[in-house]
C-alpha cells in the first residue's frame, strides 16, 4: 500500500511541479511520478541542509517539500538541455 501511495503523490507533486515549470505538454505520467518521487528527495535533502526539520509522513508539509524539490530537479534538468533549433 505505501508504494501506491509514493505513486500516486509522486504523479500528483510532478505535475504540479511541471505546471510551475511550463514543462506539461513535455512530460507524461511515467515522467511526473519518477519527477514528483525524486523531488520529494532532493527537497527533503534541501530542507535538511538548511537546518529544517525531518519531513515525514504524507501531509502538506512534505507535499510543498516535495514540490519544491520537482521545480528545483526540473530547473537542473532544463539547464543542461540543449536547445533542438541548434542541431543539424
């Protein structure tokens, strides 16, 4: 049951966080849950860093944790991407 759980708020925090990055209509599902999952990490991994509290459990603390870390995965992400127009 957890890992549906992880699932489910994975593709639900990916999303939210490829809306904030206008990155939608280039991501499907797969690519929501694995960027929701990842960015729960990364932003508990930031939040930790800064001095802030564990986050743990599903609850709108971890929900914002997780969409921070999405939009800061999908920045990294846009960063090395190189523009398609460039290539012959």
């Amino acid at each position: 049951m957890n890992v549906i759980l992880w699932i489910i708020f994975g593709g639900i925090v990916g999303w939210i966080a490829s809306l904030i990055m206008k990155t939608d209509a280039e991501m499907g599902v797969g690519a929501n849950i694995i960027v929701g999952i990842l960015g729960a990490l990364i932003g508990g991994w930031v939040i930790t860093l800064f001095g802030g509290p564990t986050i743990t459990g599903f609850n709108i603390t971890s929900f914002i944790v997780a969409v921070l870390g999405a939009v800061i995965l999908l920045f990294i992400v846009r960063g090395f991407r190189k523009p398609l127009s460039g290539r012959l």
